[in-house]
C-alpha cells in the first residue's frame, strides 16, 4: 500500500518564532500517526529554524518552491544547492506560483529536473480553472499538466516525486471536489496519465494528493478513495489541532 502523505502549505503565514513555537506543539502530537507521512512546509525565511527545531522528530520539512538554476543572477530566488540538507520536499507548480508568478509548464517541468538532481523530492501541483472544469475541459488540460512537467523523468526519478491535484477553483475558496469526483480525475486521468507514461507497475506507486479546501470534516472523505494517498493542505494546516486531526483521520480511514 502506498504511504499517506500530509504535507502543510504554509504559504505566506507565520513568522520564523512562531514557525518555531508552532512545531514544537505539533511535533509530539503527530508522534502517534507513524503509518502517515507528515511534511511541514514554511517561508523561506522559517526552513532553516523549523528543521533545527524537528530534529530528531519523524516530521518532514518542504519548500514552497525552488529555482532550476543552480546559482546565478536570479534576485529573490533561491537553488536547490540551498535547501539540501534542510528540506526532503520541495512544492513546485502550486497554481498561485503559476497565476501570480507566471510559471509556465517548461519551469515546472527543470525545477522538477533541478530539485530530483539534488536529492530533493518535488511534489509537483497539477489543476484547472473553473472555466475549464465547466467547460468539461480537466482531464484533457491535467493530463497534458502532468505530461508536461515529467518530461525526461526516468522511472527512478518517480519513485520520489508525488503529485498534487488541486483544481484552482477549490484553492481557498471553501469550494471543493467531492471525495468521488477528485478520485476520478487522480485515478481516472492523473494514475492513467502515468500508466501511459511509465506503466502500471510504476503508476500504481506514485503517491497522489487532493488539495483545494480539505478541513478536519471533510478529510475522510478523501482518505477513503483508493487512489486518493493523501492531501496538500493550506488553511488548516496553519492551526495544530486541525492538522493533527487531518493526519488522524488520513491514519483511521486508511487503516495505517
């Protein structure tokens, strides 16, 4: 069975102090849930702090992005020479970096590249707009996502990348996919994607989250389709109890 995996979004929240003092609540209540992978994912400015401070705790630690180059005139970025060692998990794709960034499937596609050649594991955020979903248009657009981003990914690289479908019309909205539609498309078009891609064997071990609005109440909704692995959360990942309730319901309805 593939491994549940929870990863926190901090997005633009949180000092570096209370990045700090917010782990390490979190850290002992996440002790429980061993069968479930948990990745905090701060600023920048918090990874260096909130590693330090999990040390020696089972729970992981992400960027929320990365550059492709390895050093350079790039003002504001920063490499993946410049997380190893603090981060495992670096987000790419999320669709605020594609809206308010203008990143393209081509970056998505070398920061992927980039993070895998330095040891970092990429999970890589895949979704459509509203006017896509309603014009019928997702798995022919997320398929297309997902191809575009793991071009020239060779079947070992896959076995440390995970992806995250997260519709964009779901991001913040209180909006969200029903546990059977967001199955469809992660099992229906993502997993089929891959199957295509790499071949069943390969498909069936890739890791794949829901993301968009996921909250304590609706968790096991999720957690209880078979291709649904887990979720990138945002918003209630900020708050401690609500993501140790995340990551219980994620143990319970799976059964780890």
């Amino acid at each position: 069975m593939r491994t549940p995996i929870i990863a926190g979004n901090w997005k633009m929240y949180k000092t570096v102090s209370e990045s700090v003092d917010f782990v390490r609540e979190l850290a002992p209540k996440l002790a429980p849930f061993s069968g479930v992978e948990r990745v905090v994912c701060p600023t920048y400015l918090a990874l260096t702090a909130v590693a330090d401070a999990l040390k020696g705790t089972p729970i992981h630690v992400g960027a929320q992005s990365v550059h492709w180059e390895a050093q350079g005139a790039f003002t504001s970025q920063v490499s993946p020479a410049m997380l190893k060692g603090i981060v495992e998990y670096v987000i790419i794709g999320h669709s605020e970096c594609r809206a308010y960034l203008a990143e393209t499937d081509e970056q998505v596609n070398k920061k992927a590249k980039a993070a895998l050649a330095a040891g970092l594991k990429p999970i890589i955020a895949v979704g459509e707009s509203l006017e896509q979903n309603e014009r019928g248009e997702t798995a022919a657009f997320v398929s297309a996502q997902v191809r575009a981003a793991l071009v020239g990914l060779t079947p070992a690289d896959m076995a440390n990348v995970v992806i995250a479908y997260e519709p964009i019309w779901a991001i913040g909205t209180g909006r969200n996919a029903d546990g059977a539609t967001a199955n469809k498309i992660i099992g229906g078009t993502i997993r089929a994607t891959l199957i295509e891609l790499y071949g069943e064997t390969l498909a069936q071990s890739v890791r794949i989250q829901y993301g968009g609005s996921v909250k304590p109440d609706n968790m096991a909704e999720f957690m209880a389709q078979p291709d649904i692995d887990g979720a990138l959360v945002g918003g209630a990942s900020l708050k401690v109890n609500d993501f140790v309730a995340l990551v219980e319901s994620a143990a319970r309805t799976k059964g780890v």
